[in-house]
C-alpha cells in the first residue's frame, strides 16, 4: 500500500518515529485538494478543494503493522480514503491520504501550512510532543 503524507509525516524521522520502519517515498502532488493550518497546532489538514493541489511525499509499500500505527497516530479527526496522486516519474496512481472529516472542519484556519516554516521552527517541538504518543503506543 502506498500513502500520500502532505505534512508531518513528509519527514523522513517523523514517519519512522510513527512506524517504525523506513520506507522509499518519492514527491507527489494531490490535485483538487488543499492544505491548511489547524487551529492551535503546527500540522496541517487538507480538505477536497476544486482547482487547488497539495504537493507532498508518497511512501511505497507499507504493510497493515504500518497503516495500524499511522491509523493511530492520525486519530479520530481524519479519514483514510485512496486518492489519485501524480508523481513526476510515473503515471498516476492511487494511494491512501488522512483527510479531514467534516465534523472538524471548524478546527481549520484560513492560512496555508508551510512545510519549510514547520521544518525550521516548529519540527523539534512537534517531535517532543508526541513522543508519549509513540511510547504509549508501542512505537
């Protein structure tokens, strides 16, 4: 199975923090999609939206052990649903994304995430949050 990250997950420690496991990922878009601040955090959300595209990172070849602790680090406010993403080096193809339900949407900003600004400042305090996540969690 191969999964579309779009935030947090784009760092190469962050998935591996998550899972476990090191996976090959290549760049990708996502078409008719946009990503979003969440009110209050330093990750972002996407929602269907027509016209835009979020750029982020596929990973190829996950197994069930890695989709149940992604499953579980994404929590209760996204779903998990296959996506037709684009990569640069092969024809579409489909992948699982965490989009946000509609039932928090309330909880997402008019201002678009920025993975440089969330790399440079705000990636070592994410990282220290949830670090109890992952122990708790087996991880």
């Amino acid at each position: 199975m191969n999964l579309f990250t779009y935030g947090s997950l784009m760092l190469p420690d962050v998935f591996h923090a998550v899972t476990g496991a090191r996976k090959p990922s290549r760049e990708a878009r996502l078409f008719d999609h946009a990503r979003f601040r969440l009110a209050g955090e330093t990750y972002p959300a996407i929602i269907p939206l027509k016209g835009n595209c979020t750029d982020g990172k596929v990973y190829i070849g996950l197994n069930q052990d890695d989709i149940a602790r992604l499953d579980a680090f994404e929590g209760e406010m996204y779903e998990r649903v296959g996506k037709v993403i684009h990569r640069t080096d092969c024809p579409p193809e489909c992948a699982q994304v965490y989009i946000l339900k509609d039932a928090y949407r309330h909880y997402l900003t008019d201002q678009p995430w920025d993975f440089d600004v969330f790399r440079t400042r705000d990636q070592k305090a994410f990282m220290s949050s949830f670090q109890g996540f992952v122990r708790s969690n087996g991880m």
